[in-house]
C-alpha cells in the first residue's frame, strides 16, 4: 500500500514564479530517494493561492527516512521561502 504526502503551500502571486523555478531547478532530485514513487508540483488555476506538492511514497518509513536526510536539508535550504504557510496533508492509497 501506497503512502502520499500533500504539502499544501501558501504563496502570494508574486512569489509563485520563485516557488516554480526552485522546484524546476531541483527537478529528479527526490527520485533516487529509497521507496519514492511519484512526485507532482500542482500550480492554483482560481480560487486559491495555495500549490499542491505531491509525493508518492512505497511507505511511512520512506517518506521519514527521506524528511530526516541530509538530501533533504540540502533542498530546503537557507534560501528565504517563497510559501508563506504549509500544511501536510498524510493519505495511504487504498
């Protein structure tokens, strides 16, 4: 069974293209993670400000492992954030 992360980011529109290009700049960089499946970045057509960030994991333990990695720290940096809220959203693929 599957396991799914939803980071749900907050980013005002003249932070959206910072957010998008961080992200295209690390593109693949998450896919040699152990137990990584699927990554989307999801862009807010109308009626919120708010990305969807997407993973699909092989299970929990993965999703930590990858959270608690230095590969992980090296891509969240010190850089000033582009979202101004996060909330993660925790789902199993049924």
């Amino acid at each position: 069974m599957s396991y799914v992360v939803v980071n749900v980011l907050t980013v005002p529109a003249d932070q959206a293209e910072t957010l998008e290009a961080r992200f295209a700049a690390r593109k693949g960089a998450v896919d040699s993670a152990p137990g990584f499946q699927h990554f989307e970045l999801l862009r807010p057509l109308s009626g919120t400000q708010e990305y969807l960030v997407y993973t699909r994991w092989e299970d929990q333990a993965s999703y930590e492992a990858w959270r608690e990695s230095q590969q992980f720290a090296a891509g969240h940096g010190n850089a000033r954030p582009a979202a101004t809220g996060s909330q993660i959203w925790e789902f199993e693929v049924c």
